[in-house]
C-alpha cells in the first residue's frame, strides 16, 4: 500500500506542475488569457490523485501494520487470497458494454434510443447483479 500512496503522490504533483506549466505557456501565447478547460482538467486529476493517496494513507495508519505486499521479505503466501470477486464466464459485463453504448449513441443523436437503452440498462443490471441466484451457479 505504501508503494501506491508514493506513486499516486508522484502522479499529483505531476498534473499539478503540468497545470502550472500549460497557464503559464498558454498566457504567455494569447496575451495573458487563462484557457480553463486545461487548466481545471489538469490540476482535477491532480487532486483526484491527492484524494486518493490520502484515502490510503489514512486506510494505512488505521490498519496498524505493513502489508505483506509491502516487505520485501514477503511470500505469496502471506498475503490476503481474496482480492475480490469476478466471474470469468459472465456474459453481463457485455451487455451492460452494449446498453451503455445505445444510451451514449441516444445522446448523440436519435433520442428515441433512451427508453430503449434505460430498458437494457434496467435488464442487464438486474441480471448481473442476480447472476448467482439462478442456473448452475446458485448458491
């Protein structure tokens, strides 16, 4: 965990001297006008970036310990087996892919897509979420 609070810090302070540099280069070139698009985009991933290391930071200090991915003296072993769960046969992820894609593309342009995708989005989320529930894989 402390590897990822010390890269998510290094990537901060990366974006928020990338904004500095694109307002000062962009003043510079358009006679002291801000452009805001890049700058607020650049320094909002900066401090997206602050906010998650300092959620790991304090994740770290209430843990009281170094986790096994942390030693160097570490085994595999040692570590926690369960880092989540996903469902290599599941089909779901798919559909949701295909549903969000007509909601975007209703956006875009024919707006009698949105009932449709809501529709597929409503389906899909609802079979992914009881996918354990029926078939072979019940519990």
């Amino acid at each position: 965990m402390r590897s990822n609070i010390v890269i998510l810090t290094i990537i901060a302070v990366f974006f928020y001297l990338c904004a500095a540099v694109y307002t000062v280069w962009h003043m510079g070139s358009y006679d002291g006008r801000i452009e805001w698009a890049g700058t607020l985009g650049m320094a909002l991933v900066g401090v997206m970036c602050t906010l998650i290391a300092f959620y790991l930071v304090l994740v770290h200090r209430g843990q009281h310990g170094e986790l096994a991915m942390d030693r160097l003296d570490a085994e595999l072993d040692e570590d926690d087996p369960d880092q989540g769960h996903y469902s290599p046969w599941s089909w779901w992820p798919i559909a949701l892919a295909g549903a969000l894609a007509v909601m975007f593309l209703s956006l875009a342009g024919p707006t009698f897509l949105i009932p449709i995708g809501a529709g597929l989005l409503a389906i899909v989320m609802v079979g992914w979420v009881y996918e354990y529930y029926r078939g072979n894989f019940s519990r």
